[in-house]
C-alpha cells in the first residue's frame, strides 16, 4: 500500500492517480479492454493542444512515438486505441499488461532524461506539477501537460489526448463510460442511497473529500460521504475525527484493515463493529481512485461490495443527487 501510494505521498499535486488500496469482494464484471481505433484518424492535420498548464504544443501529424509519466493518461492513451504507439512509461503504471514490456521512465517527479531522449518521443504527456518540465522542453521536445483529478477534467483529457492521436470522438468515448457509470446507480438498493462512506485512499490516514475523483463517484452513485471538502478533496484524517464522524461503511485497504481495531477510539465505530467494511486490493483500487477508464469497475465493485453487507439503520443518511 505505501508502495504504490509514494507518489500521493510525495505530492498532492499528483492527488492519488497511482493509489493502491485492496478488496474483500470480486467484481462482477470482467476487466475493461480497450478497444482499437474505430473512429477515422487523420495522420496528417496540424494538432495545437494546450495542456494543462496552458501550454500549447503543435503536432504536425498525429503523435506516433509517446512517453506517459502519469499511469491515468496512459490508460487514456491506450483506451483511445493508442497503446502501440506508447514508447515509455512511468514507474507505476500497471495497466493495461501490454504495457509491462515498456521501458521505465522514471517518474512524473524525477523521469530519467537520458531514457526519454533515447526513444525519440514526438510527444511526453505527465502531470503539470511535474518540476521536470521545464528541463524537458528545454531539451526540445514536447511536453503535455495534463492531469485529470475530477471528472470535467477527464472529459478535457479524453478530447485532447484524442486529438494528440488523431482521433476526434474523445470526449465522446469519455461520455459513453461516463453514461454507464451513472446507470450503475439504478443498481444501488434503495437501503443504501445516501449511505456515509469513508474511502481511505492511504494507510497514511488520506482519504477522499466529495469534490474528490473518489468522491465525485460516490455522488454519481447516490452515495453519501463522510468527510467534507472543508480541507481540500483528499485530507488527512485525525483517527478520533473519523469516530465523531461514525461513518456508515469504511473502504480501506488490506493493509490498513488489519490495524484498524488498534486506531485511537475505533472499536467504538459502528461499522467496524457490525463489519460494514470493504477492504480493497491494489488493483481494485487503482480501479476506484484513479481516473480513467476503468472507473467503472471500480464503481461495479463499491456495489458489490455494499450489497454484501448488512445496511445500517437510516439515521444519519443523507440524499445525494446524481452529478
């Protein structure tokens, strides 16, 4: 868990893209594949994208030869039908397993220069908090700067990355998964809308905020959250703050779960005591906290999860509106 979470750690700024959290329960569905180009790709039409940190960046053809040092938007890239055309990737990035064969970037916070250079990348996609930037276009190549957080952000990831290949239906892709995330909800029993959930995203006592990614699926889903965004989407937590909140259902992870009993005051919790608690793996996290396509079967699995355990009684729930 603290291994895949180092870079959460290191910044907020990369605010929880390469998290590693772990689950009780299977998902229902199979793994989500990507699907090839079937929109018509231009090869040929001048791209000017701007990222992130309002930096533009011309194309002159479709990018061919891309290094990704944020696992979200290389999982974009290969949703978009791009996989192939990925040179190098992070450290973290785990999916999907084509990907292992790639050679290793370094990452977003200390890419390995000489390693980037080496591949003759037309086009380098990372995080905008990256201090490496500068360096690298410094050295002349291009630079994208793009970090989707929350859900509006993913949808501009999915358009321009869409563009930076060649492809004109990103957003539209992005529109498709998000249709089906939402129609997840009519799935949720009714006992459970409006359920407080507290979604630790780090062993380290982070945990997800509503105006979070996390926390942004937990609303599309009618589900409520413990925590507020009065510290920001992903805060760290006082253990006896979590206790005075008395959450309806604890997310966690495997590694957190086997001390949760041994937290300042959480043998009091309600739900620790009637077990309303799903642990996660690391895949399944990455599923559920990072953003990109396979938020859905991180959604499919909370459902799972919830409807495996015993509701709570109905007295501190809250309705939450669909986003």
């Amino acid at each position: 868990m603290t291994r895949l979470l180092t870079p959460l750690l290191l910044t907020l700024a990369f605010l929880f893209s390469v998290a590693g959290l772990s689950v009780s329960a299977n998902a229902a569905s199979p793994p989500h594949t990507a699907q090839p180009v079937t929109a018509e790709v231009s090869a040929s039409v001048v791209a000017v994208l701007t990222g992130d940190d309002g930096v533009s960046v011309s194309l002159p053809v479709a990018a061919q030869r891309i290094v990704s040092l944020l696992p979200s938007l290389a999982e974009v890239l290969c949703d978009l039908g791009a996989c192939d055309r990925l040179v190098g990737v992070d450290r973290y990035t785990n999916w999907p397993a084509s990907l292992q064969k790639l050679p290793r970037m370094g990452g977003g916070l200390d890419p390995n220069l000489e390693m980037i250079l080496s591949v003759r990348p037309d086009l380098v996609v990372m995080a905008p908090s990256s201090r490496a930037i500068p360096r690298l276009r410094a050295l002349g190549l291009n630079v994208l700067a793009l970090e989707p957080k929350r859900y509006a952000e993913l949808r501009r990831t999915y358009a321009v990355l869409g563009r930076a290949v060649g492809r004109s239906d990103g957003e539209q892709l992005y529109t498709g998964l998000h249709d089906r995330l939402l129609a997840l909800r009519a799935r949720i029993p009714p006992v459970w809308m409006g359920a407080r959930l507290y979604v630790e995203v780090s062993s380290e006592l982070y945990a997800a905020a509503p105006s979070s990614f996390v926390g942004q699926t937990l609303t599309a889903l009618g589900l409520g959250n413990a925590i507020s965004d009065e510290f920001g989407p992903f805060p760290k937590v006082n253990p006896e703050w979590v206790v005075r909140l008395q959450p309806d259902v604890l997310v966690v992870s495997q590694a957190s779960a086997q001390s949760l009993n041994r937290r300042p005051g959480w043998p009091q919790l309600a739900a620790l005591k009637q077990g309303r608690v799903c642990v996660m793996s690391e895949a399944q996290a990455d599923r559920l906290v990072r953003p990109g396509p396979r938020l859905y079967e991180g959604a499919q699995w909370l459902l799972t999860c919830l409807k495996a355990l015993s509701p709570p009684q109905q007295t501190t729930r809250r309705a939450t509106p669909a986003s």
